[in-house]
C-alpha cells in the first residue's frame, strides 16, 4: 500500500512540476510577464526585436497590419516627418524610421510605456534630429497649433474610448494635417471609420479579426 502511494505522490508531483514548467513558458513569451517584445518588420532595422512592456490597453500593431500598411506607404515614408500619437510601443513610428522617414514625433500618455519607448530608441541610436518622444496626454497636446504639418500622421487610439471625433477635431483645427497629409487610422473592427472634412477620402481600407484600419488622403489637392 505504501508503495502504491509513493507512486501516486510521484505521479502528483510531476504533475506540479509540468504544470509550473508550463507557466514559466508563458511568463517567457510574455504572456504573463511584465515584458514583451515588438519586431521591426523591414529597412535598416529589419528584423531587430525591442522589449515592449505587456500593459492592459496596450496593443502592438500586429506585423500582418504593420506589413500591409507600409507596403501603401512605401513611396511615401521616406524623407517624411510623421507623427505617432497614441504611440504605445512606437511600433508604426519605428517601423517609418525604419524606412527612411526624417523625422517621427512620437506621443505616449503613460509614463512607463513611453520610458520603455525611449530606452529603444536609444538602443537603436537614433539621432535626435530624426525623433522626439513626448509622453503627454495627446489631447492636451493637440490643444497648442502646429506651425508645419506632418506629412504622414498614424493614429491608433485605445479602443473603446471613442477619442476619435477630438482628436481628428484638433488635428485639423490646429495645423497638424493639411491638405498633403496622409492620415492613418486604426480602430475597433465594429465601428466605421469616422466622416473627415470635405475633400477627405478613403483611400484603402482593411479589416482583421479585431481592427479596422485605412489611411485617407485629401482628393483636393490632387
């Protein structure tokens, strides 16, 4: 009878052991952990992978959409001052730096997120000519007009907290898009793209499982 019972016990405590093994895997893959990591998906970084951290709200944009987004915007990234609001990981200003943009201004609210942000590109050695990185609520931000536009302005707003219609209200009140502007948007996959100012178009638009995303250009320019 003893024996039978060592048997079990030992059976149980490789059981504990798996289970433990499989969390600490988890904990690796940064499903658990506080840390992640972000892949730059092509230009000079391509390839190079940077811790990110794992906080509620904050989603990457995936490297199927980060491919599909600079594949359109391939011709016009480069030499491009882009603004990256609602920044997070920084993956879509990285990923333009990547490529050849001139200059990224990166906005993120969270103090943590936007040091971790800042420590990448840091280890990236860019130059401070080519970025700055505020963290700052963007709204706030937005308030102050804008002397120059961006030529390229990604916008990926947490979900779920319908910022949009100030957002896009302020960007174009106060300067930061003009009329050669492309505008980037990413949202929840349940809600239609929002109606911009007259003589703004769609210009392509895609959905995934979760995220509706386009990009709108002013056709009054043309």
């Amino acid at each position: 009878m003893n024996r039978k019972k060592n048997r079990q016990n030992t059976r149980n405590s490789k059981q504990v052991s798996q289970s433990k093994s499989k969390r600490s895997t988890k904990n690796v893959l940064g499903v658990h952990s506080s840390q992640g990591q972000v892949r730059v998906i092509g230009g000079d970084w391509r390839g190079r992978k940077l811790p990110v951290l794992v906080s509620e709200g904050l989603r990457p944009t995936s490297d199927r959409v980060r491919e599909t987004i600079f594949n359109w915007f391939q011709f016009d990234v480069p030499g491009a001052r882009c603004l990256d609001l609602f920044a997070g990981t920084g993956a879509l200003g990285l990923e333009a730096l990547s490529r050849g943009a001139a200059f990224v201004q990166f906005v993120e609210f969270s103090p943590k997120v936007a040091s971790q942000l800042e420590q990448n590109l840091h280890t990236l050695n860019v130059s401070g000519e080519r970025v700055n990185m505020l963290q700052a609520d963007a709204l706030d931000w937005l308030e102050q007009p804008i002397a120059k536009a961006f030529d390229l302005v990604f916008l990926d707003p947490p979900f779920h907290k319908d910022f949009l219609p100030s957002i896009l209200q302020k960007l174009f009140e106060n300067g930061y898009v003009d009329s050669k502007s492309i505008l980037y948007l990413e949202q929840e996959k349940s809600q239609e793209l929002p109606s911009l100012p007259a003589g703004w178009e769609i210009q392509k638009e895609k959905t995934t499982s979760q995220v509706r995303y386009g990009y709108f250009v002013c056709k009054a320019s043309d």
